[in-house]
C-alpha cells in the first residue's frame, strides 16, 4: 500500500460470527484501523434430525448440491461426513468467493459459482441452474434454518426435484449488547453483511438501537442496504460483496468523508 489507508486510526465495528469475522478484522487492522469484533449472530450446527439425516442418506439421488453460505460448507459437509462419504458424482455450487473457497478447501476442484452478483437471481442465471439443465434433476440446498426460498422455488418451477438440508441454526447473542452501545460514540462504522444480522441489532439493543443510527453502515449486497435503511440507519455504504469488496468500499468512503 502506498501511504496511510484512510482506515487508519478508525473504529470499525465488525458484526460477523467470529469464524467470519477473522479476514475482515486482519485487514482493517493491516491497514492501522481498528476491528472490535462483536457478533450479532450465533451460528452453531443443527441438531441431526430425521429430515436432515434423511437427505443425507439419499445423496446419491442428487445431481448437484447447492451451499448458501460458507457457514453451511462447514455444517454441511460436517453432517455429511457423520453418516457417510461424498458421493464422486454429486456436483457443488454455492453462491459468493467466501463460500466457494471453503468448498476449494475442503477438496472440490471444479465448483459451479457466479462471477458477480453474488446472490440468488445470479446464480440463477448460470447455465448450470437453466431449465433445460434441471429439468427432471435433483437439487440438495444446504442451508441454515429459514432464509430464501427463491432458489429452490425456481429450481422447481424449472422441473427440478429441491430438497432442504438445514444443516445450522443461527440465534440472536445473549451477549454484546454492552459493547455495541459503549462504542455507539466513537465507532466510525458498522459492518453488516446480512440482513438478518440488521435485524438482531434491533432485537439486541431495543429501542436504544437508535443510539447506533448515526454510525455509517458498511454492507456488501442491496437487500442488506434497504433493511439497513428502513433500520433507521441515517448513513449507508453499499459495497461489492467479499472481504476486498468491504476493504475497497470503506476506504472510499472514508477519503471522501476525510476531504469534506
């Protein structure tokens, strides 16, 4: 890097699991910034009932398997490997960079991903999730409990066979509350990266949320941006997704905010 990073000397609150949250912290804190890591979301494995060992047990029946989320390639294939091996010929997508490494790393060579766009409709747009490529075919959706049901309603609107496999369960923190409202005055961002995660700031801090209102808020995709805003969030940053994405998108913002 060339010069200071206008992250430096800055407080940026980062609201991922703890897993997540160690890339984004290290860079902020690589450029002279400051992370404090306090999570809005616990994400913890899902209880191994009948429906989730069931798919499991019939993975064979699958011709591609879909991962929303690096937290369900850690789940996912945590469950899988309880009850069985992968099967060779059962091929993986998942949906954003952060994802598709996880699957990389845990031993997939070839991974069906978009390039951009990083959501649902973009990985809709694939050749690999076409009609005529699904059609009569059976997709596994690892996933957490709830979430969006855009995919798998296309899918099987397209003629696809969709099953569910809710492999981790997330929950509002009984901690941190605290923290966030001690750094409601010094913190010169948020980080929020889904929109569920909006959401639990609201539920953890009730109506003293609105003390948080005037941090900017720093998101990667749209979805999170409106919820953000209809939040009450007064300042909202919308980057491209991934951890260069956020890097890219706060360091922007801050040489404009240092120049006003």
């Amino acid at each position: 890097m060339n010069g200071a990073s206008p992250l430096a000397g800055r407080c940026i609150i980062v609201t991922r699991p703890p897993r997540q949250a160690e890339g984004l912290a290290a860079a902020i804190e690589a450029r002279g910034g400051a992370a404090e890591c306090i999570p809005v979301m616990v994400v913890e494995a899902a209880p191994m009932d009948a429906v989730l060992a069931g798919v499991i047990e019939r993975l064979d029946d699958f011709s591609l398997a879909f991962f929303v989320s690096a937290n369900a390639v850690t789940y996912g294939l945590a469950a899988v490997q309880q009850r069985r091996s992968w099967p060779h010929t059962l091929k993986v997508a998942t949906v954003g960079p952060g994802s598709e490494r996880a699957l990389h790393k845990a031993g997939f060579d070839r991974v069906i991903a978009p390039d951009s766009g990083f959501d649902s409709e973009s990985v809709l747009a694939l050749p690999e999730f076409a009609a005529e490529a699904v059609k009569g075919k059976g997709v596994v959706i690892f996933r957490g409990n709830g979430g969006r049901d855009l995919l798998g309603d296309t899918l099987m609107k397209r003629g696809a066979s969709v099953a569910y496999a809710a492999c981790y369960q997330r929950q509002v923190p009984q901690v941190g509350a605290e923290r966030l409202l001690a750094l409601a005055d010094s913190a010169d961002a948020i980080v929020l990266t889904s929109s569920e995660g909006v959401g639990n700031v609201a539920a953890m801090l009730g109506e003293a949320v609105s003390r948080l209102h005037v941090v900017p808020v720093i998101c990667s995709h749209p979805r999170i941006a409106a919820r953000a805003r209809a939040a009450g969030f007064r300042t909202v940053v919308e980057t491209t997704p991934g951890d260069n994405g956020l890097i890219e998108g706060m360091e922007n913002f801050f040489r404009v905010e240092s120049k006003r």
